[in-house]
C-alpha cells in the first residue's frame, strides 16, 4: 500500500521532471538520429533497416499521425512513457521492500541521463523499449513472489510475454528479458520447465516480434545482418582495450557515475552475503547482469555504444535502491534521502544544464574561425549534432525560393549522400518547402532511403536537385555526385551563428542534369 507520505513525494518528482522535461524537448533541435526515426513515422513499415517500428508508430501515435510536427510532438511519447516509467520503478521497488526502497528506485532512475534524457526527452527505440521493458520488469517481479496463485501466476507470465514481446518490437537488445527469465528458472526454479504456461509466453512474445520476422525474410534478413554484423566476433577480431575502456566510460556517463557505483557496491554486498536477497532480487539480478557482461565481453573486441547495456543498468537500479535502503538503517522513517542521491540528482542537473547552455549557447567555442578553413569550421564541436538546422531550414527556403521566382534552379529535390544528413535535411529543410530528399550511395550509408528513394518516385535522367553539405561533418559534393551529373556547383553559402558567434557552414549546391542513374 502506497502512503501518502511517498505518494506526494513521488508526484512532485514526477512533476518536476515532466517540466523540465518538455522545456528540453522544446528548446532543443532534433538529433542525428531523431529526424532518421521521425522517416520511420513518415514511411511506417512492419520494421526497417536499423530497428524494429515500434518507435515510429510511437510517433505517429502521439503526434496523431504527424499531424502535429514539431520537435516538442515528435519527442511526447517519451515525455510521457519516461514519466510512466518513474511510477513504475517506483511500483517496483515498494514491493521489493516497501515505499522508502520504491521512492530510491524513482530517484536513481531519474538522476540517470539514460532515463530522464535518453529515453525521457529524446525519440529513439530506447523510448519503447525503457517502457516495455519496465513494464516487463513489473509483471515478472510480481510472478516470482512467494504465495502467488497458480492463476494469478499465469496471468502475469502471460502479461509479460506481451510486454516483452512489445520490447522486442522495440529493440533486439530486449531479448535478454527472456534470457534473464530463463537464467533464473534454471537455477532458481527448474519446476517451471514442466509447465506450459511457460512456452505458451515464449509463443505470444514470437508472434508479436512476427512481423519483424516477416520483414526480414522479404528483405533477404537485412537488419538482423546489419545488427549482427556490429556484435559479432569472429577469427578475425583483435583484442581492443581501448574499445573496452570507452565502454566502461560511457557506461558510468550514460547512468550516472554515481548511480553505477552504488550498483557495484549493491552487488559486492550480495556476493558477499551482507544484505538478504528475495526472488524478487534474483529475478533482477537475472535480467540485467547478462546484458551488460554481454556487451563488456564485445567491447573487448569491438566498438560498442554505451547505450546498449543500459536497460541492464535500469534494472539493478532498482537493486541498488534495495541496497540503500537496507543499508541506510540510520535515515529516519520519513524518507529523507540519503547525500548520496542528493549528490546523483545534483550531477545529472549540472550535465544537463552545461549540456542545454553548449548546444543553444556555444559556452565552450573548440575552434576559432579565422584559423580553420570554411569547410572544417565546427568539426570539432560535438555540440553541432544537434544545432544549426532550424538556421539551415529558414536560410535554405529564402535561397529555394529565390531560385523558383528567378526560374534560374526549378528543382524540388534535395541529394545527400547518408541517412545523417539526409534526414535532418528532410526535416527542417524539405518539408516546410513540400520538397523530397533522395539518398545516393550504399544501402550501408543510406539505411532506410533506399527504401525512400523508390516510395518517392527514385531518380530520372535529367533530373536536377540540390545538395547541402555542413563544416561540421563536411563531404564533397564534387566528388560525391559528379558521376551522376553533368555538372556539381556551389550556389550559397549559409552561416550559421550560436550566441552571436559564427560557429558553422552550410554549403548549398546545384547539382544539374543526371546523366547516370545509381545502381546500388
């Protein structure tokens, strides 16, 4: 039972988070790989290149089918399912030990940059799958504790075959939900292997995750080629260290240094026997451990992205706040927190606030521009990622528009070279114009456009079209398209100002007259 005491303590954390939340979406250009996911709403398939839908019919369900746009309702699924998610890993950890451990999971999830930004303010298959997975985390902790009846035992198994095929459709990554059951049955409850009820879970999760499936076998299995490809390791794979230090880095970053050692230290006392542990903590144990050791062992040998391991840090959050909870005897019954998620709140607050002041303010400036030439200005500034495009989009429709008025360039297409940045040129370029962005080059480089290019009619001889191409992530557009066109030129240069500062450019051209159609 939930006291009232925690009931507010928890609405205001939530509250507070939703309205710093929205002011970040709103204030904050869409990313690299945020645009990419809006296309996945544009083009809705049964899956795509890179991921499974589910984040783009989260899109389009919150956006009401793209019919709101901008960057706040392309973001609203994950303020509201983040925010969903703190209730629910407060659920959680109330019934692991009560509201005190319940309200510490809420805090160690929202003072992690994975929960409150990664899954809380921006749009990425993390989104979906942060929900379901904590969704699943719900029933099965539920399913695992003493005294349940077989009926309502059933009904959760088959609640989190739902949810974790949900998952699925969200991100392949949420397979380990599964594993993580399957460790724990087989060590902790092998008389589970004997029911049905068991495979009857495992068969609606596959027939949820079937369309999928279907994709892939129309698609000559693409996707889990592509993802596969980036995990594998094989004969020809060297030891990289280095790969494994940044994965240990980015690890502690993405979730918060100080909520990952309080994880560590959570499970030196388990190993260590000095906190009791119940099946709930087991089944915890059992989900998110496999899948950040995964990763740790590929990242020996090949390049991870910190990211991936983090719904296995989510989880033993929740352990952690256990481990706080049993530990902390000395804190008083009110709930007062402990200094040390006073300490994790503070530090998620001070990288977000430096991170919102270097992007729209350019705090740090990494380059002076009257010592680099025009093509490389910003390269160095990561910032940039996610800044600029709105001040592209506005500049590039007064250059499209004089063009069309002179009727000296009548093209309503725009060419890039890679799915970044073809879809941030969708997005703030093309669309306030009604124009199509095609994509030239490998379906390794282009993901999802090669399906775009056909749905939007592909290319033609003869045809004309534009080409931007920025400082920061400079290509030559000469040497990109010119065995495609008869000729490849520039036409206007954009400057791009931060904080009054001229910190990028973007290069437009006009590239006339395709004379070569691409094959790939």
């Amino acid at each position: 039972m939930i006291s009232e005491h925690y009931k507010k303590k928890i609405f205001i954390l939530i509250s507070v988070s939703v309205i710093v939340r929205i002011f970040l979406a709103n204030f904050t250009e869409l990313g690299n790989d945020e645009v990419y996911y809006w296309t996945y709403a544009l083009y809705p398939d049964l899956s795509h290149f890179d991921h499974p839908p589910m984040v783009g019919f989260m899109i389009q369900l919150f956006s009401f089918n793209l019919f709101f746009e901008s960057e706040l309702w392309i973001r609203l699924s994950s303020i509201v399912l983040g925010s969903v998610n703190i209730w629910l890993i407060y659920l959680i950890g109330s019934r692991i030990n009560g509201n005190r451990t319940g309200f510490y999971s809420a805090v160690l999830y929202v003072s992690s940059l994975y929960g409150s930004v990664i899954t809380g303010i921006f749009i990425l298959p993390d989104t979906p799958q942060m929900f379901f997975w904590v969704l699943s985390l719900f029933y099965i902790i539920q399913m695992v504790e003493p005294n349940n009846q077989i009926k309502q035992s059933n009904f959760l198994f088959i609640a989190f075959g739902i949810t974790a095929g949900l998952a699925l459709l969200s991100k392949y990554t949420s397979i380990f939900l599964w594993i993580g059951v399957f460790i724990y049955v087989l060590i902790y409850n092998r008389q589970k292997l004997k029911t049905g009820i068991l495979y009857l879970s495992v068969m609606i999760s596959i027939l949820i995750f079937l369309p999928v499936i279907l994709w892939n076998f129309q698609n000559d299995f693409i996707s889990f080629t592509f993802q596969g490809g980036r995990v594998a390791i094989s004969d020809k794979s060297f030891f990289r260290p280095d790969y494994f230090l940044l994965e240990i880095l980015g690890e502690f970053f993405y979730n918060n240094p100080i909520n990952v050692v309080i994880v560590i230290l959570s499970l030196f006392s388990i190993a260590k026997r000095r906190i009791p542990i119940n099946p709930q903590i087991k089944i915890l144990l059992s989900i998110g451990l496999p899948l950040i050791i995964t990763f740790l062992v590929i990242s020996l040998f090949k390049r991870t992205l910190p990211h991936w391991t983090a719904p296995g840090y989510t989880t033993l959050l929740i352990v952690a706040a256990y481990y706080l909870d049993i530990s902390y005897q000395e804190i008083t019954k009110k709930g007062i927190l402990p200094s040390i998620l006073k300490y994790s709140l503070l530090l998620l607050g001070f990288v977000v606030i430096l991170s919102f002041l270097q992007i729209n303010f350019g705090l740090i400036r990494f380059e002076n521009p009257n010592k680099v030439s025009a093509q490389s200005l910003g390269k160095m500034d990561i910032s940039l990622d996610i800044y600029g495009w709105r001040q592209i989009g506005t500049k590039f429709t007064s250059i499209h528009q004089r063009d069309q008025q002179n009727g000296t360039f009548k093209s309503n297409t725009i060419i890039s070279h890679r799915w970044f940045p073809a879809a941030n040129l969708d997005y703030y370029a093309a669309k306030p114009n009604q124009m199509n962005v095609l994509a030239i080059g490998y379906i390794s480089a282009i993901h999802k456009y090669y399906w775009i290019n056909w749905q939007r009619g592909g290319f033609h001889l003869g045809m004309d079209a534009y080409c931007i191409t920025t400082s920061h992530d400079y290509s030559d557009p000469v040497v990109d398209f010119s065995q495609f066109f008869t000729t490849v030129e520039p036409s206007d240069t954009i400057r791009i100002e931060r904080g009054g500062k001229h910190v990028m450019n973007a290069f437009v051209y006009r590239l006339t007259d395709m004379k070569r159609l691409p094959k790939w």
